[in-house]
C-alpha cells in the first residue's frame, strides 16, 4: 500500500464557492445529466444551435437531397451542432466516430399516404441509452385529429427521458388547414413546455414571433421549413434569432441548397455570430465558389 498523502492545507479561503446558473432559460433546475445533454445540442458561448434535420424519410420515404444519406448528407453533417434523424438512420449510415449530438426522432407510425397526426411513440428509452443520444424528438399535432395522443406521446417520453437525464424536443406540427400565425403558435409552443418539453422546435412568422418566443419559457428552435432561395432562408435564420429563437433546425433549405456544405457555414455564422444575411450570403457565394 503507498503511504498516504498528507492532509491538504490550500482549501483557497479567498475564492467563494460559485455556482453558476445554467445558460438556457428554463433549464436551471435540470439535472446534471440532462444540462450536459443541452449543451451538447446548444453551443454554451452562444447559446444557439444549429440542427441539420434529415429525418423526413420516417413519413415521406427518400426525398429530394435524402436519396443516400451517406453520400449526400455525411459531407455535411460535421458542420452542425446537432444532426436529427431516426434509428435506422443513425445505426446504417453514421458512423460511431461522429461525435456531434444527435437529436432521434422518436415518434412515428403514419405515412404521406394516410393521416400524420395518428403518431406514436416509436423508440424505447432503453434503445435511445445505447444509442447515447442527447435528446429525443416527438411530434405534437396541436389542433390535429389525433391531438390527445401526440401530446400523450410526449408526456410519456418526458417521463421516461427523465428517468434517465435525456431532454425532449417538442416538434410543433401544422396542418394544411391551420392558420400559421402568432395566437397559434403561443399556444401550441406554450402547451409543449407547459407539459413538459425540454425545447421547442416551431415555425418561423413575420408578424409576433418574439411574442411566441417571449411566452415560451424553454428554449425554441427554428424550423426551416420548404425550400427557399438562400438569402431567405439566411433572412429568416436571422430574424428568428434576432426575435428570441434558440437556434434553427434546418433540412431542406441545407441539404437542397446548390452548395449545402457552404450553406449549412453561412446559416452558422448568422445564429452564432449574428452575421447578417447579406453578409452571410456572400459568405455562402464565396464558399460556394471555392
């Protein structure tokens, strides 16, 4: 046995113990675990993420820029913060020395062919521990046919993932015959938190998104949505930064782009760096360019 050490003497009398708050809002009071896990997803400088969501194939098969994840998407996938997408996605296509976080979608069940909202949960916490995902994503069809069970669906997975320190992302989801404006979305984000989601994942409006932001008390991410010409989907990255969102979780308007690796570079430089999208879309034509 080597001796002992002899007792310390420096306990540093002089330095007040700091404990820090944590730097998302609404996430304080979270466990150890599940902070590490956030600030995987969220860059702790900025407090911004940008997710490169390719997970569209759960419901719509191998769309357009989604044909060979492998080839297409992989390339791109070391410039994000997050990647997003399923299982299946994750254990054929990724390999296990990717370090970036992964967000896995975790519900599932209807196609194009019949009613989305009819959704379930589709993954088992246990499968998301072996899998060392930072947190799991799960529909929330707020004024859906099948609304009650997606909301279901997502307090059941706050449960579980509680149980095990990973954090639930809230994809708030629009149906055709919906109204996209800000009454809408303050209350499809506001349910999603209310009940217990970690984020909330939304869609970008002109008019009021700093109220839907300002009335949600846990972080929003941005969705991308369709596909747009570069400088608006930078413009509306940046304006959905500037009013309050946490980050964007892009798909289409990267992986679609003519030049998706200097895309997904210019999209970062106005969530983290605040660039605004006049610049950040001649960074992409520069990048583009190269």
């Amino acid at each position: 046995m080597p001796a002992p050490d002899k007792e310390g003497k420096d306990f540093c009398l002089d330095s007040p113990a700091e404990c820090e708050g944590f730097f998302l809002k609404g996430c304080n009071e979270l466990g150890w675990g599940m902070k590490n896990r956030m600030a995987r997803i969220f860059n702790p400088k900025s407090g911004r993420t940008v997710m490169l969501a390719v997970d569209h194939g759960y419901f719509q098969g191998p769309t357009t820029g989604l044909e060979r994840i492998d080839v297409k998407i992989m390339p791109i996938a070391p410039y994000a913060d997050t990647l997003m997408l399923t299982r299946g996605i994750l254990r054929s296509n990724v390999p296990p020395s990717y370090t970036k976080a992964i967000v896995l979608r975790a519900s599932g069940g209807p196609s194009i062919l019949k009613e989305l909202s009819n959704e379930h949960i589709a993954v088992s916490i246990e499968d998301a521990v072996r899998l060392n995902v930072a947190a799991l994503a799960v529909q929330v069809f707020i004024g859906g046919e099948y609304e009650t069970q997606t909301i279901n669906n997502m307090t059941r997975l706050v449960d579980m993932g509680s149980r095990y320190g990973i954090p639930i992302l809230a994809v708030t989801a629009v149906g055709k015959t919906m109204n996209r404006d800000a009454r809408y979305f303050r209350l499809a984000c506001r349910m999603c938190a209310e009940l217990g989601a970690h984020y909330v994942k939304t869609y970008y409006i002109p008019e009021g998104f700093e109220t839907v932001t300002a009335s949600c008390p846990v972080p929003i991410v941005m969705a991308g949505g369709k596909k747009m010409a570069e400088l608006d989907a930078l413009t509306m990255a940046y304006n959905a930064v500037q009013k309050g969102a946490s980050g964007v979780d892009m798909g289409r308007n990267i992986f679609q782009s003519e030049a998706p690796v200097a895309m997904i570079q210019a999209v970062k430089a106005v969530v983290h760096d605040d660039m605004k999208p006049e610049q950040a879309y001649e960074m992409f034509q520069d990048l583009k360019n190269k």
